[in-house]
C-alpha cells in the first residue's frame, strides 16, 4: 500500500550580502545563472515542487530570500518566523562570510527554535583545483558542527554543481525531522 503526502515546507537561506543566495535560487528554480541580480526590495519568494527519492511524498520547498535586505536588522525576525529549514550560505572566498554564520544562527534562534540545516559553502567555481584555496574543506566541515548543521555541500551557481543535492537535502532533513 502506498501512502501519499505533500507537504509545504518554508525554508529560510541565509548569509551575508553577496555570497550568492539569490543567484543559487535562480539556479535552482529556473535552471539559470543570472548575472548581477539586481537589489531587489523585499523579500524574494521561490516556489519548486519536489518528491522525495523512494517516498511517494510531495513536496513544495517555499524558499525565502532576503533579497538585498541583509542588511536590515528590523526586517529580518519576521522573515523566520515557521520556517521549517535553514540554508546557512558562505562565500568560499570570503572568510568573513564563514565566520558570520554564527550570529546568523544567533538570530534566528531569537525568533524560533532550532531547526534542521545545511551549510553551503557557494563560489566553488572560483577556488576548485586551488591548492591555496582561503577556506579549506575541514573549515567548512568544523563550521557545520558548529552550527549544528547536518551537512556541508560546496556549490557554484554559476556552473551548476551541487545545487539540486542542496534542496534535496534539506527536504530529506526536514521530512526525518516530522516523522521521527
Ligand atoms: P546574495 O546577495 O547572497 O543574494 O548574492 P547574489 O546572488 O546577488 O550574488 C552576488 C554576486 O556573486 C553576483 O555577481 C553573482 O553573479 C556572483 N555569484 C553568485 N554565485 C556565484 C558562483 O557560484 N560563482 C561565481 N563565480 N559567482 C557567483
Ligand atoms: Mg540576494
């Protein structure tokens, strides 16, 4: 017998200005790389329906992007509110933007409980093959303890690697997180 589900699950990708939130989401939702996304206002809202690999379960991933608004403190508490996810997103050529994720997760915490995450670390494209690379992977590996993430993916946006694996991933964590 097969049961079917479909579920809405909010999902909140986080970061510092730059590291490119947007730009993964453009990826993802319209298989494109968009070339300096404008500043948008607002918050940006993607909409993309995905089943789960061996589960008949349905599920439309409404993935929220502060869209230029990182900078606004004021704004941001009520963009976390019912997320189900956190992406916590980094710039592998930017150390600060490692670094930050903490206050990020600080502040969502303020707002709502933990929830199930992943850390991206995104720009791929830029350092692969690097042997001086700025962030190594173990970095990136200790970050994600510290954020209490349960994974760590390296994408580019730009030439597509990783991004599905990142959505599907936060899905999975989430849908365990319900039924377990
Ligand atoms: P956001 O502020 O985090 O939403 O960042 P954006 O998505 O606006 O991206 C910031 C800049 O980084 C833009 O110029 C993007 O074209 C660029 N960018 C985003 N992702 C990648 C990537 O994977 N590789 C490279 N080389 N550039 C990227
Ligand atoms: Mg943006």
């Amino acid at each position: 017998m097969t049961h079917n589900f479909n579920r809405l699950y909010k999902i909140c990708i986080v970061g510092d200005g730059a590291v490119g939130k947007t730009t993964i989401l453009h990826q993802y939702v319209d298989d494109k790389f968009v070339e300096d996304t404008k500043v948008t206002i607002g918050t940006n809202l993607f909409i993309k329906r995905i089943t789960l690999p061996n589960k008949n379960v349905q599920i439309t991933l409404q993935i929220w992007d502060l869209g230029g608004q990182e900078r606004f403190f004021a704004v941001r508490p009520n963009f976390y509110a019912g997320a189900h996810g956190i992406i916590y997103t980094f710039d592998l050529t930017r150390r600060f933007s490692l670094m930050n994720l903490s206050k990020w997760k600080e502040e969502i915490e303020r707002v709502i409980k933990q929830k199930p995450s992943i850390l991206v670390g995104n720009k791929l494209d830029l350092v692969d093959g690097d042997m001086n690379r700025p962030i190594l992977k173990d970095e990136g590996l200790e970050t994600k303890e510290e954020l209490c993430a349960s994974c760590y993916i390296e994408t580019s946006a730009k030439e597509n690697i990783g991004i599905d694996k990142v959505f599907l991933r936060i899905a999975q964590e989430i849908f365990d997180s319900e039924v377990r």
